[in-house]
C-alpha cells in the first residue's frame, strides 16, 4: 500500500505557494489600515525591522521544523520536544479559528465583485437613486445572513477543490498562476490610485517622519510599545507564522532546498506586497476624503470600513471606469484571501493524512478535504449569521473588544492568544531546551552559509521572545480594551519568564541526570 504524502514539483512552485500562504488579508485589508491607525512611516520603520529580526527566524525555523521531521505540525513538535509537543495543538487550532472568519471575508470579496460587476453593467447606483454608497451597501450586505452564508460557502469550496487536488496538482499549481496575477493587478490599482487628485497627500503620510500629526490625520503618535505591539502582531499573521502553515510546507519540501534563501525570498514578497498594498488604499482613500471635502481626521484610514466602505466609495467616485477597478480590485483580494485560507486547510488536512498514514491506510486526501471543509464550514456560518454583529444573532456582554461579535470572539483566540503564546513558546523551545544548533544542521542542509549561524542563535534565543511578549501584551490590549496596560504587559512577561525556566531549567536537569 503505497501512503505517497506528495512533495513539491519545483522550488519556484513551493514560493509561490509559500508566498501565498503568507500574502493575503493580512496584506491588502490588515497593513494599510494598521499603518493608518498607527501613524503612518513609524509603522512601517518597526514593521522592516521585526520582518528580519523576527519574521525571517521564525520562518527558517518553522520550514526546518517541518523538512527536519517530514510531518504536519502536531507530529513534529510531538517528535522534537515531551515538554513543549502540545504547542503542535496550537498550530492546527489557530488556523482552524481563522478560516471561521477568513471564509467569511473571501465571501464578502466575492460579494463586492458581483457588485461592481452589477455596476458596471446596469449603472446600480443610479437605480438605487444614488444610494448604492459603501456604507449603505456593507450594512445591507451585513444583515442578509442567507447571502453572506452562501458567498461563504462558495469561497470555502473553492479552497477545498484546490486544497483536493494535493501540494502540486493542487495548491502548487492554484499559487503559480494566482500569485503573478495578484501581483500585475496590484500594480494597475496602484497606478490608478496614485493618480488621483490628493494622493500625494496618502504618500507623505505613508513615507513621510511625523507627517500623520502635522497634517491631522492623528491627534498624536501611538507610543512605541503600542506600535511595536501592532507591527508586531501584524508581522507574524501577515506571514503566517505560528498558524502551522509554515511547518506544513516544510515538510514537503526536498533536503536540497535552501531554507535560508527561500525564507528571505517569501519575507521580501511579503513585505512588498504589503507596501505594494498600502499604496493602493491608502493614497485612495486620503484622495477620497480630499475630494468630499473630509477633514483629515476624519478619513477613514482603519477598520472594515477601509476595505468594504471606503475603497468601495473610492470607486463609485471614479466615474464609469471605476467599477472595472473595482473589480479588479476585490478579484486580487479574492486571490490572496483563497492562497492563505488553502494553506490554513492543508495544515488540517496535513494532520489527519499523516494519521492515518502512520495508521498504515491509504492517504485519501479527498475524503479528508471534504470532512475538514465541512467542520470549517459549520464554524464558518455562525460568523456569516453573525454579520460583524449586525444581525443580534449572537449577543454578548459587554463591549471588551473580544466580544463585539462572533468574528472578534474568534479572532481573540486565534490571533490573539494562540499565535503570539505559540510563537514565543516555539523560540523558547528551540532556543533553550533543542538549542539553535538542533534546527541549524537541518537548515544548513541546503548549504546556507554558516555566517547566518550567529545572527539566527542571538534571534532566537532573545529577541524573538521578547518581543513576541510584547505583541502578545499588544493583541490582548487590544481584544481587552478596558482592561489595565500595565496589568497585561506583566501577565505577558510572567508567561515569558515562567516558559523561559521550564524550557531552560529543564533541560540544565536533563543534562545534569546523563
């Protein structure tokens, strides 16, 4: 019986797909608005600079976790580590929770083609009298849950046919078409943003120190733990570390790979991407506010209403071609929401065919394709009723930030406690208990050079803990916005510690017991 797991077909098809695992929401809609909410260039400086302190080790050591062991994400850290094996639960419950809302937002995308499709075609806003604006248009989207539920359903069985047809024939293939697309897209909205009237004004607040205040768009600048907090959280989602993701891919991958180059390849993409995305929306919606006579601090540069009421405003104001960008638009948004959200399924899908392998049964991804959409999908349509709350389906107490809605319930779990907890336990473990060199033998399997060697070892065994201590303190803060700062930024340095003594003190008796 042969239980074949697959492997990669090229190492240009395994960065593409790698690429579009970490290229998605977290890009287009997640960048530019945390950029706004956080004053702009300041946002940006931090963000480089995490990408390589931080991003750039825990991608190595995340794709050579995965090559080193040849499985998904829980069998491998169940095979390097007794103390820290439960962190592989993490990395198939993150990516899990995500996908609850992730299929939700494609869907929306989907949405917002058709609708600018209708416009181009029959000229709805005037059919509607005029009252086709975005706001109007994503409150009305909002509250029809038979809609959003089946735009939901759509898009997550677009991702099961490609996650179905397996790493090469399936994502391999979906990825080295969508992403050059999504890139040649990109630049035509870029092109068309940057040539509104008052986009210079969205470049100065983007590029420019200090610009975000003098001009008015902010009160003030944020603190630095604040932004280093926000960059920090969106660093590691936009490239999908601690979801699995990259553990998974990794094991695909041949020993003749180079991880180092590879995982400076994707961070790079990434982050241009991001930029590239931040190009598109922000100078567009600084030029949108400008032409409706909108006070600077008064533009929306943040939240949902960037993506679905903003931009979609944006184009309206464009004239007859502005329904085509749109389309164009939301089409590249709809590419880079399906390569992310195909990743988060394959780590699931990763996990129950490797069981069943080592069960000695055939690897039927098909079968096991369909059961993971279907318990996403089950999960899925509750946020899709929900409607961002719109729709009173789901009441919580109070207004913390976590429970706004059923989306922020599940965001807090995921991207706010799981993924930073997992992320700094992972760099404890590698750095204190495996130590650097356990994973620097694998890395260098594909000939990396050995000067990288310090520069990883000083990483991972200090800066990535400690500053994923403050981006968890970040993400709480933010989920738990009535809560004490102070408070949390010590709950998340007691978790630091208290993880540091077991991965190091434990293994000092390990040691001292041979």
């Amino acid at each position: 019986m042969e239980n074949n797991r697959g492997s990669w077909g090229s190492t240009f098809g395994f960065i593409m797909a790698a690429v579009g695992s970490a290229v998605g929401l977290g890009n287009i809609w997640g960048f530019p608005y945390k950029m706004g909410k956080c004053g702009g260039f300041s946002f940006l400086l931090i963000y480089l600079l995490l990408a390589v302190f931080v991003g750039m080790i825990i991608m190595c050591s995340e794709l050579a976790l995965g090559r080193k062991t040849g499985k998904g994400v829980i069998a491998a850290y169940q095979a390097v580590s007794k103390k820290f094996g439960w962190l592989g639960w993490l990395g198939v419950l993150s990516p899990f929770l995500i996908m609850s809302f992730y299929s939700v937002l494609g869907g929306y995308c989907i949405q917002y083609t058709a609708l600018n499709m209708a416009e181009l075609s029959f000229d709805l806003s005037n059919i509607l009298g005029g009252n086709a604006g975005g706001g109007t248009i994503f409150m009305a989207m909002r509250q029809a849950p038979f809609g959003c539920a089946v735009f939901t359903a759509l898009f997550l069985g677009i991702c099961m046919v490609i996650v179905k047809g397996g790493i090469a024939s399936g994502i391999e293939k979906f990825n080295k078409i969508g992403m050059p697309a999504l890139f040649v897209m990109l630049v035509i909205v870029i092109v068309r943003s940057l040539s509104l009237p008052g986009a210079s004004e969205g470049l100065k607040f983007m590029f420019v120190p200090g610009y975000g205040v003098e001009a008015g768009f902010i009160e003030k600048n944020p603190s630095f733990i604040e932004v280093l907090g926000t960059a920090g959280g969106q660093m590691f989602f936009s490239l999908s570390l601690a979801m699995g993701a990259m553990v998974t891919y990794g094991s695909y991958l041949e020993k003749k790979d180079n991880i180092v180059k590879n995982a400076g390849v994707i961070v790079f993409a990434d982050t241009l991407v991001a930029i590239m995305a931040g190009l598109a929306v922000i100078p567009a919606a600084v030029a949108n506010g400008i032409a409706n006579g909108t006070p600077y601090a008064e533009i929306t540069l943040s939240g949902p209403g960037l993506l679905f009421v903003t931009l979609q405003d944006v184009f309206y104001n464009m004239g007859p071609t502005g329904p085509l960008f749109g389309i164009i638009f939301y089409l590249l948004v709809i590419l880079a929401a399906i390569s992310s959200a195909i990743s988060l399924m394959e780590v699931m899908a990763t996990h129950f065919i490797d069981k069943r392998v080592a069960a000695g049964k055939p690897a039927d991804r098909s079968k096991v394709t369909i059961w993971v959409s279907f318990a996403i999908l089950v999960e899925a349509l509750l946020v899709a009723v929900d409607g961002l709350g719109a729709s009173g389906v789901f009441k919580f107490w109070g207004d913390q930030g976590w429970n706004d809605n059923f989306l922020d319930f599940m965001d807090c779990w995921s991207e706010g406690i799981a993924m930073p907890l997992g992320a700094m336990v992972m760099s404890l473990m590698i750095g204190w208990e495996l130590k650097p060199q356990f994973l620097l033998d694998e890395i260098h399997n594909g000939e990396s050079s050995k000067a990288f060697d310090t520069f990883y070892k000083v990483c991972i065994m200090f800066i990535v803990p400690v500053v994923m201590a403050f981006v968890l303190a970040g993400q709480l803060q933010s989920f738990f916005n009535k809560a004490s700062s102070t408070l949390l930024y010590v709950i998340s340095g007691v978790v630091l510690v208290v993880f540091w003594i077991i991965a190091a003190v434990g293994n000092k008796a390990k040691a001292a017991a041979k």
